[in-house]
C-alpha cells in the first residue's frame, strides 16, 4: 500500500515533470527550473524510510545539488555578457549534478543511505536531464573538456570500486564509470548514448532487484547460505552483463561505442575506456568468487523467502541477460 500513496504518486509525477521540462526546453532558466522541481521531488522520496541515514543522504543530496543549480543560474546570466567561460561554466555545473569526474566526490556517501530503489533512481533517471543538457553545451571549445571528464570518470569509477565491500558504494562507483561511457557516446551520436543509457537502466533493475529481495547491502551478504545457487548464479550474470561482457546485454552498447571512438580515430579515449570496463569486471569477479567459495554464517538479518517468489525473481532476471542471445539465434 504504501506504494500507491497519494504523496509518492505526487512526487514520482513531478520528477518525471521536472525530467521532462528539462529536456524539451529551449531556455536555459527553464532548464533550470525542470532540474529545481526534480531536486525538489526527490528528496521526500530519499526521506520516505524516515532514518537518520536517509535523512543525512537527504540533506547531502540537496546541499550538493543546490550547489549545482546555483552555479547553473550564475552561469546562464553570464551568457548575456561573456561566450565561451560561461560554457565551461555550466558543463562544471552539470558534471556536479550528473555525479562524473572529478566532480563525483557525493555520489558514494549518498547512495550509501539510500535504498535499493532511491539508489536506481539516482544511478539513471536523475542522470538523464544533465546529460541531455550537456548536449546543448558541446562545441568545438568544451569538447576537449567532456573528453576529459570522460577518462577521468572511467579511471576514478574503475579505481575507486576495488577497496569497497559495501555494495551501495560499489555501484555508485560503477555508475561513475558508465557515465564515461554515456559521454564519449554522447560526443559522438546523440542517439547511441540514449541506446547506452537504456541498456544499462535495464541491467540496474535487474540487478537492483536481486539486491533488494535479497536484501543485500554488503560484500558479506551474497555468501548467505540461504540465498540458491541458482539465484547467486543469475545475479553475478546480471553482473557481468553490467561490466559489458559478452554475450550479454551490457556488450552491445559498448562495442557500438568503442567502434565509433575507433573510427573517429580517438583511440586513446577507446583504450582507457575498455581498460576500466576491465577493471570493473575485475571486481565483479571478485564478488561472484567471495558468494561462490565462501560459506559464511547466517546474519542478523532474515533472509527468509518464499521458494515461488524467488522462482518468479530469477525468471524476470533472466530475460534482460539473454536477450541478445535469443535475437543472435537466427543469424
């Protein structure tokens, strides 16, 4: 029930709004207004589990973001007076809120006090908005500048998920990453960063299901012994699916990526995009190794399930990993 009250209804409806607003207006001030009303509908959702962890992820959330919007306005009203430093300007401001490189310093602390589910929101809708709004800034002058965001947020999200246990901090890091790659798609073909940011959505729910249900929050909870073998087994898929290894789903969207860098000749951008994505399947690995060989004793927490609802949730799960198989089997 708490699903259909009246105030989520309210405050999904108007993210979704200030989303949309956006992303189709043609001034930069309602922009920034579409981005106001996002922030504004967001936070009583982080604030929903009525803790003190959410409720600090909330204030953090909003301080950063107000940090945001502000430089944002600041440098909108520059445009009448100065051209290219207001354009540097706001792709600063939009790379805070989008959480990349080297701005991406909140994202971590945040989604550690969050749910699975505000964590999903974080990790992909709210990134929509800043990068359609990048899109606007690109020229000649700031394509140099989102060219560097985009290895350093592939370099620090590869990085910085390796000494982390605790999995909310290790997919915030992982988002970092796949920002790298919605930017160098983005600096290329409008349309193959909506194809990256679609697959990777799809992936993250996935994921963040099995996560959720099995109410996973650290490295020590995948070894559960009452978790299936079956269930870890599609859960470290979904995984590998994430980092962008073939067969799955997460392969398609960066070989499309990688192969236009290559043909536009920005191999170096190419290279250290395809060794994070390594590293990020290192740690992957390292998580299915750490549920698969060790046996640890049950938790504090009850991880008691219904023997149907896990049959219904590795059925869901399975087809997003598989799909790209089953459209391969006629050719």
């Amino acid at each position: 029930m708490l699903l259909l009250s009246p105030s989520l209804v309210l405050f999904w409806s108007t993210l979704m709004t200030g989303t949309l607003i956006s992303i189709s207006s043609s001034s930069w001030f309602v922009a920034w207004l579409g981005l106001e009303l996002n922030l504004l509908s967001f936070i009583p959702l982080i604030t929903s589990k009525q803790n003190t962890f959410s409720s600090e992820a909330a204030l953090k959330y909003f301080l950063i973001q107000a940090l945001g919007s502000a430089t944002l306005l600041a440098s909108v009203s520059m445009l009448f007076l100065f051209k290219m430093t207001p354009s540097i300007l706001i792709l600063c401001s939009l790379t805070l809120k989008m959480g990349a490189a080297p701005l991406h310093f909140w994202l971590p602390t945040i989604m550690q006090g969050m749910s699975w589910q505000n964590c999903l929101i974080l990790m992909t809708l709210q990134k929509v908005a800043p990068i359609v709004l990048t899109s606007y800034t690109l020229s000649p002058q700031t394509s140099f500048l989102v060219m560097s965001i985009s290895m350093l947020s592939a370099l620090l999200g590869g990085i910085g998920g390796l000494n982390q246990t605790l999995l909310r901090k290790l997919m915030a890091y992982s988002s970092v990453n796949h920002m790298a790659w919605m930017l160098a798609a983005m600096m290329m073909n409008t349309n193959l960063w909506v194809h990256y940011i679609f697959a990777y959505t799809v992936i993250s729910i996935s994921l963040v299901t099995l996560l959720n249900f099995n109410q996973a929050y650290h490295i020590k909870h995948l070894t559960n012994p009452s978790n299936s073998q079956l269930n870890k087994i599609i859960m470290f898929l979904t995984l590998f699916s994430l980092g962008g290894l073939p067969p799955f789903l997460g392969f398609l969207p960066k070989l499309s990526v990688i192969k236009d860098l290559v043909n536009q000749e920005l191999l170096l951008l190419a290279f250290i995009l395809a060794m994070s994505a390594l590293i990020t399947l290192f740690y992957y690995v390292r998580l299915s190794l750490t549920a698969f060989t060790l046996a640890a004793p049950k938790t504090s927490r009850s991880f008691n399930h219904a023997n149907h609802s896990a049959s219904t949730m590795t059925l869901l799960n399975m087809f997003p990993l598989f799909f790209p198989m089953i459209v391969m089997i006629p050719f």
